[in-house]
C-alpha cells in the first residue's frame, strides 16, 4: 500500500516544550474522529516521533533525504486475516518533519488532523487514490 510521501528534507530538532504542543494537537486531532471511525482507533498504536528512520523512508520507496509526515504500518482492515496480525497496526507522526514544514500554529494543528485521518485511512483500507478523490492527501 502505498505511504503517505509529503515532508520537508530540512532537520530541526523537536524540543521539549514543542514536544508537548505537538502531542496536544495529535490528542485533538484524535478527539475529532468520529464514529465509528474512532472505534478503529483501539486496533492501532499512535506514535510520535522526530522523523522516520532510513528503513522507514525505504519501505515507503523514498530516499534518504526525503520525509514523512505520517506512515501507517499494519494490514488494513479490508485484508485476508487482518485480526490475525501477529505485528501490531501502528500510525507514526513524524514530528520533526511537520513542525518544519508548518511553523504557523493554525496550519501545523490543520495538518496534523489531515496526516491522522489520512493514516487512519489506510488501516481502514481506504486507498491512496481514494483519499485523493476525497482530498485528503
């Protein structure tokens, strides 16, 4: 399936304090998933970190020098067997990559909600050309 490839190539680090607003944005981007789409939130692990990691980028069919907002990795609900996953569904926020991207507030929590709902998608089995049609990439 393919991965969501949209981020900056630039680096910051995250700080502490940032770290913090980031977190607050991903808990109210998840508040406003309705149902019963937030149902499907108990079958997957939300993570946040700086930025994906070389294997990451790889399986996403991207270079090293390129970013993620976001990765859903998992088998979607819509696959043979899918409850009998042995790897536990997981969405990433790419932190680092976003509040680089999106340094206005309003436009960073705006992304954010985008980037959760759209990896939320995919473990629903909801394509990329699909979401596009929708207009959530």
């Amino acid at each position: 399936m393919a991965k969501r490839a949209r981020g900056s190539v630039h680096r910051r680090g995250v700080t502490a304090d940032t770290a913090g607003r980031f977190e607050e944005l991903v808990q109210r981007a998840l508040d406003r998933i309705p149902e019963p789409f937030a149902r499907a939130l108990d079958e997957v692990a939300i993570v946040i970190d700086d930025e994906p990691s070389r294997e990451q980028l790889r399986e996403s069919g991207l270079g090293p020098d390129e970013g993620l907002y976001g990765l859903y990795e998992g088998i979607p609900r819509t696959e043979y067997a899918a409850d009998w996953a042995f790897v536990p569904n997981k969405i990433t926020l790419f932190s680092g990559v976003l509040v680089e991207d999106f340094p206005d507030p309003a436009e960073l929590e705006h992304e954010v909600w985008i980037t959760v709902i759209h990896e939320l998608a995919h473990h629903l089995g909801i394509e990329e050309s699909r979401l596009h049609d929708l207009g959530v990439d």
